[in-house]
C-alpha cells in the first residue's frame, strides 16, 4: 500500500495538495507554493504594530477628549480592536483594521496608509447627486459612445457585484471625512478608481470592472465590460522578519527631524491620499452666466479664477481660490492683490468661491483673509496636543530670536507660547490654549493695501476644507460676508503624517490640533455653517452645468448688495 503523505492543515494550500501518494511529488508541490504564497506578518507583529498606532493616537491626537465629549467614543480602548487584529487572516484584512480604527476618528486630517504606488481605475466617474450614484464623467477618448452608450444622469448601480451602496458603506468604514456627506462622496468617487494605499485590496480587482447603469432615459439596467487600467506594483503581503524574543517596550518609529519655527506646523491640508475628483482645481464646477468675462484664469495652472457678470442691474465679481498653496504663495498673492483693485473699483459685490478647496498654508490664508476684511478681526488659533517635536519647534522660535537679538515684546510673546506649551506637555493630556501658528497675536489689523470692502458672499461646501474651512470661519466671525452652499468639511486642525509600525512600513496622519474660532467654538466635526444653503448636488445641476445653483448664489448677492445700500 503507497504512503500517504499529509501536509499540516491551515496552511492555505488546495485541499487536493493535502493528501498525496507520492511524499517526493509532495515535497516538490510544497515547496513550489511556498513560493507564490506570500509570507505574512505574523500576529504577534500585527499586535505590536496596532499597539503602537494606538499610542501615537495617546500620545499626538489633540482631538483625543473632543471625541469622547461629542460622540462618547474613547479611541484608547482598543481590545475589542486587538481582538480582531488576532483573528484578521492576512495582512490585508489586517491594514482594513488599522484604516478602520484610525477612520473611526471621524477626522478630516488623520488616516492610515499602505505604502504602495498600485492604482485601478476606469474612464468613468460617478457622485452622489440628490442622494443617488450617478455617472458625471465619461471619457469617451477610452470609452466610445458607439459601444458604451450610457451617459452623464444615468445612475451607477454596482461595479463588479457590489451595489454603489454597500460600496460607499465599505469603503466609508477604512477612510473619513470629519463631515458624513464628504465620507460618502468620497467612498464613491473611489468605487472605478482604486488607489491601494487608502483600499488595500485594490489590486483584487480583474482586468475588466462589471458595472450596471440604471438609463435615464428609459428605466432600463444596462451591464457593461469597462477595462481597469492599472498601473504601480500590487502590495500582497509584507515581507517575513523574525520576532524578537526578549520581552521589551516597544519604542516610537523614527521620524525625520522637524524643521526650526512654527512655520514648519503651518499647513492645514488634507492628506494627500484623500483624493477627491475636482480637488483644488482652478476652474469652477458649474458654468457661470454667459456675460461672464474671464479676466484670470485661463490656464491650469494660474493661482485664481476671476472675472464679471451683470445681474439685477448690478456687476458682480466672481473670484475663486482653488487652494492656498505655500508653493504659490507669492503668485498667489500678486493675483489676489491685482484682481481686488479692480474689483473695488468695477463691482458692486463679490461671490468668493472655497468650494473644493483643500486648503494649504496658515500663515497664507491670514494674508488672504486680510485683503477681503477691511477693519481688524480675529482668525482661528490652535490648541496643541504636544510632543516633544512640537516642544523643541517653540523652544527653537524663542531660541533664535533671543540669539538675534529681538526686540523684548518678541522675546515675550515667544517666551509665553514656550511656557504654554511646555506646561501642556509635562500635563496628562495636557492641550495648550488657543495659540497663533502664524505671527504673535490673533487678532489681525488691515494692511497696506486697501481690502476689498464691498458686500461679499462666500461659496462652501462639504470638499471646503482644512484653511478652507478656517477662511469661511473668519469671514463670518467677523461678519463680513454671508456663507451660501453647504456646511464645510469640519476640519480646521494641523495635521502631521509619519512613518508607522516596524513590521507593517504604513504611515499615519493624525490632527495635532483643535481649530478656535473667535466665539471659542471647534472647527472640528463641526465647520462652517451656511447663511443660506444651496446644494450643487443635485441631478438637475448635473445635466444644466449647475444653473440652478449659480442662479440661487446669484439671486442671493443680488439682495445682499440691495440690502447692503439700504440706509
């Protein structure tokens, strides 16, 4: 009788490999598919790393308490968390977890991310308009309409078997927007393009992606082939390293040095992995009326769109702020100082646009504000979670300026801003006072130039975020000008990013700071509200290139230019 030859159970192989005659056929089979089966980390690995993503939440995250006192959640009780670590089956269900613990801060400006260049994606892009997936984008350079019919309004209803809904509740569950409606947009405009460092099984995807389209036009269900084009290499697995035996603490992974002085905290951004179709471009996302003049604007790459229309017997100024960049910052500002003069001198009130603004740098968007609010105001400051970076970047602002020289004033601003945060640190999750990231004080003075002081409205919606919920923020404390769209993102912190886990090699971005504004209210989860609100997103917009909405904004500073010359 032939021997038979058993491989252990558990081991991911077919069950056909489990029992074979031949040990020496065996033997040859086993060592091919330890080959191709990828090495996992194992769950030891998986539960140093998660503790120690854990604690870079205790020891950095500044909206640790405001989430406990806002949605009763306590992110440091993590064994319901560990215990699913355990039981995760490979190191892709494991990076779900880890993405899932750090989304369910709700936080504009934290995530977890793969380190991975692997993409999927499909010439067709789909948003949420009056609550429903419909198809916006079809490049038909890739997609003809001779074999792919369907069009802009038609409802995208699953990709690949799985509804646009059970998608968007997926995906919503591994990254978020501090705003619900924003998670969801995003979670959809992620189901035909898979970036494997925000949806680490992207690269379980074939070469063809099944979509059904609900037709417009008809009711009818249409089931459709569309290719994914891919592009980066598939992460699958990490690679194998021993686990050291000796029972000892783990330490925080090395991160690189923080650069000298505040500035070096002065970006409220979004991660860059939150992508978002749309996401800082210049050109706006609805047609203006057909009288309007573009004056800046006409390529990609210019810092601001401008120009003018008629309306009510009244010139109206649009200008809009794609996004404030510290790489643009002189262009920027040179644009924003030229297009004002003309406006003050050409218009009878202004439609200021932050829609889908990422935001960018603070002391930029200072700068901005100043040239839009002609008497003094306050801008938003910042509580600090410190670390000890954030202590030596305070204690390197008081240094230098004692070893240059500064005058005493300076030395004492600087001197109490090192105490602030120094006490915080040495606290139990000790959070320091509102402080300025920009300059020594936050309340800000007009500048040289004059400001445009005419009546103004401000365009917002859930994609205004970081500085581009700050600039709203400010513009209505100091009530200046009226709020028209829909409620920001609701995350106006700073934000850092590092390297994570010394087995996984991910990264987290987490906010090191709460946003106040000038009545002592959080940005957080919270944003800017609108005076009168207008939805973009409707499917009626979608198919008039948002008519109905530039003719609600345009109704709206219409009357508030009226009401603005009434004695």
């Amino acid at each position: 009788m032939a021997n038979t030859f058993s491989l252990p159970p558990g081991d991911g192989l077919p069950a056909s490999v489990h029992s074979i005659k031949s040990p020496a056929l065996a033997a040859l089979l086993l060592g091919a598919f330890s080959l191709v089966l990828p090495a996992q980390i194992s769950p030891a690995q998986r539960r140093v790393d998660f503790e120690q993503l854990a604690g870079s939440v205790a020891k950095a995250y500044a909206p640790y308490q405001w989430k406990i006192d806002t949605f009763s959640y306590d992110a440091l009780q993590i064994e319901p968390w560990l215990s699913r670590v355990a039981a995760a089956p490979d190191d892709l269900a494991y990076f779900e977890i880890c993405m899932e613990y750090i989304a369910s801060l709700r936080d504009l400006h934290s995530g977890f991310f793969l380190h991975s260049d692997f993409l999927a994606w499909a010439p067709v892009d789909a948003d949420l308009y009056d609550g429903k997936a419909l198809i916006d984008n079809i490049i038909r350079s890739r997609l003809p309409e001779s074999r792919y019919p369907f069009q802009a309004g038609d409802e995208l209803v699953s990709v690949d078997g799985q509804t646009a809904s059970e998608w968007m509740d997926y995906a919503s569950r591994l990254q978020s927007f501090a705003n619900p409606r924003a998670t969801r947009r995003w979670a959809l405009d992620q189901i035909l393009y898979r970036y494997q460092d925000v949806l680490p099984r992207a690269a379980q995807t074939g070469d063809t992606a099944r979509i059904v389209v609900r037709r417009a036009s008809t009711g009818a269900l249409e089931t459709y082939d569309i290719p994914w084009i891919k592009s980066g290499t598939p992460l699958t697995a990490i690679g194998p390293v021993p686990t050291p035996k000796a029972a000892a603490a783990m330490t925080a992974a090395a991160v690189e040095a923080t650069p000298p002085g505040r500035a070096s905290l002065a970006t409220r951004r979004t991660p860059a992995f939150k992508r978002v179709r749309g996401f800082g471009a210049v050109r706006p996302l609805f047609n203006l009326p057909s009288d309007f003049v573009l004056r800046y604007g006409r390529n990609f790459a210019d810092p601001i769109y401008s120009g003018t229309y008629k309306s009510g017997g009244f010139t109206i100024g649009y200008l809009r702020i794609p996004q404030f960049s510290s790489s643009a910052r002189s262009s920027l500002l040179r644009a924003l100082d030229t297009e004002i003069a003309y406006l003050r001198a050409n218009t009878d009130g202004l439609v200021l646009d932050v829609m889908r603004n990422p935001g960018g740098d603070v002391c930029l968007t200072n700068e901005a504000l100043l040239r839009f609010i002609p008497y003094p105001f306050r801008t938003v400051g910042d509580e600090l979670r410190p670390t000890l970076d954030i202590v030596d970047v305070f204690r390197q602002d008081y240094q230098y300026a004692l070893e240059d020289g500064a005058d005493p004033v300076t030395l004492a601003y600087l001197k109490g801003f090192l105490w602030d945060v120094e006490t915080a640190y040495h606290e139990y999750r000790g959070i320091t006072g509102p402080l300025p990231i920009c300059g020594f004080s936050l309340d800000l003075y007009p500048g040289a130039a004059p400001a445009y002081d005419k009546p103004m409205i401000v365009l917002i919606d859930e994609f205004s975020t970081s500085s581009a919920d700050v600039f709203p923020a400010v513009l209505q404390d100091a009530n200046r000008a009226l709020m028209v769209g829909m409620a920001t993102a609701g995350g106006g912190g700073l934000s850092t990013q590092e390297r994570i886990g010394f087995y996984s090699e991910a990264s987290v971005a987490l906010s090191i700071s709460l946003g106040v504004r000038a009545r002592d209210v959080f940005i957080e989860n919270i944003g800017v509200h609108p005076d009168i609100e207008i939805d973009l997103m409707t499917r009626a917009n979608l198919m008039n290139g948002g008519r109905d909405f530039v003719d609600g904004f345009t109704i709206a500073i219409v009357e508030h230019i009226r009401r603005s010359s009434t004695p």
